[in-house]
C-alpha cells in the first residue's frame, strides 16, 4: 500500500520551508506539552497508576505520522530528564525527574520508553491510511498498544523484586501492569480512533483540492 501524509502534515500551511519547519517544531513542543498535561490525570491503583497519557500517545502518533509522533515522544522524555514535571505524578502529588526516572530500576521506565515506540508504528500505519476509518484507526491502536507493553512489561517484570522483596513472578507483572489496563486503554483507543475520521472529515472541507 502506499504511503500517504499523516493529518499534521495535510494541515502543513503552504508556506516557504523556514516557516515549514517552526510549525513542525512547534507541533512537536504543543503535543509533548499535552502528553504531559494528560499524565497528570492519574489514579491510583497501585505500582503503576492508571493515566491518560497512553491517548496523548496515540493520538500524536497517528496525526504527527512516524518521525514527527517518534520525535514528540522523544522530546517528551528530554523534557522530563531535564527536570520539567510532565511524567505522571506520584502518589504524593511528586515527580520523578532526571535520568533516574527512566532508570532500570524504575517500574514506570518502560512505558515512558515505549511511547516512543508506540507513536512510532502508529505513525507507520496511519502513513498507509489506517487512520482514514475508525475500524483501522483502532487496529493500528491496538497494535501500537502491545508495542507499548511489549517494552513495558519486561522493564516492570525486571525492577518489580526490588519493589516487592519477592522473586520475579510473571503473573504478578501482569497483575500489576497489564490487568488493570485492559478497559481503559481500549476506552482510550476508541476515543482517540473515533477522533481521527472526524479530523480527515475536516480537512477533505477546509482542503478539498489536495484530497
């Protein structure tokens, strides 16, 4: 299948390539900043907490395409080694911060490193139209999802028995990093694929001569 442009870059004003780059440039900033706003929404439900960050995550993946959404995540990370507080809270209302939040040691260090790789092949497919439909929208959802827990999950299984004193237990990673998730994340994956056909929708009005 061919490629075709991801929405962000459908929506590229037609403008000489400096004034090009800063709208890239300050796409990549606005959608680092709203994946961090949406990690504040946090609940609690033991070591790794429910946030709404997995939707920021897609929804930049699938509008932003591969190296833009990839991009915006890696940005998303500087951001928060340097000191900024765009990770999730922490119980206490505190942020890890610094290098140490995406140590080994760090249960939640593994999602944050597979956003990037999320965004990543969503972009993929929505470069091959997969975000046109909803029905697509949410495949191409559900599979960036099992990247992000394909990172995630062995990265928590690894740092789990410094945090529990027991030895590394399969079935108590899953408990704690997958169970939990399951609905949310697909009410996550319906929200944000349901959102993009209405944004094509769109732009096929406000630009019918490019569709």
């Amino acid at each position: 299948m061919s490629s075709v442009p991801s929405l962000a870059m459908r929506a590229a004003p037609r403008v000489r390539a400096d004034a090009r780059a800063a709208y890239l440039a300050g796409l990549t900033v606005t959608g680092a900043l709203c994946i961090g706003l949406l990690a504040q929404v946090r609940i609690e439900i033991g070591i790794v907490p429910i946030t709404g960050q997995t939707l920021g995550v897609l929804l930049v993946g699938a509008a932003f395409g591969p190296a833009l959404g990839a991009g915006t995540l890696i940005l998303y990370l500087v951001l928060g080694v340097v000191g900024m507080p765009v990770f999730a809270p922490n119980a206490d209302g505190s942020h890890e911060v610094g290098w140490q939040a995406l140590a080994a040691a760090a249960p939640t260090a593994g999602y944050l490193v597979g956003f990037v790789a999320a965004a990543g092949v969503v972009g993929v497919l929505s470069r091959l139209g997969w975000d046109r439909s909803f029905r697509s929208a949410v495949a191409s959802m559900l599979i960036g999802s099992v990247v992000l827990y394909a990172v995630g999950l062995p990265w928590l299984h690894q740092a789990l028995p410094a945090l529990t004193g027991q030895p590394a237990d399969w079935q108590v990673t899953l408990t704690a990093g997958l169970y939990p998730f399951v609905i949310g994340d697909l009410c996550k994956i319906f929200v944000a694929a349901g959102m993009l056909p209405v944004a094509w929708r769109v732009m096929a009005r406000l630009r019918p001569e490019e569709g």
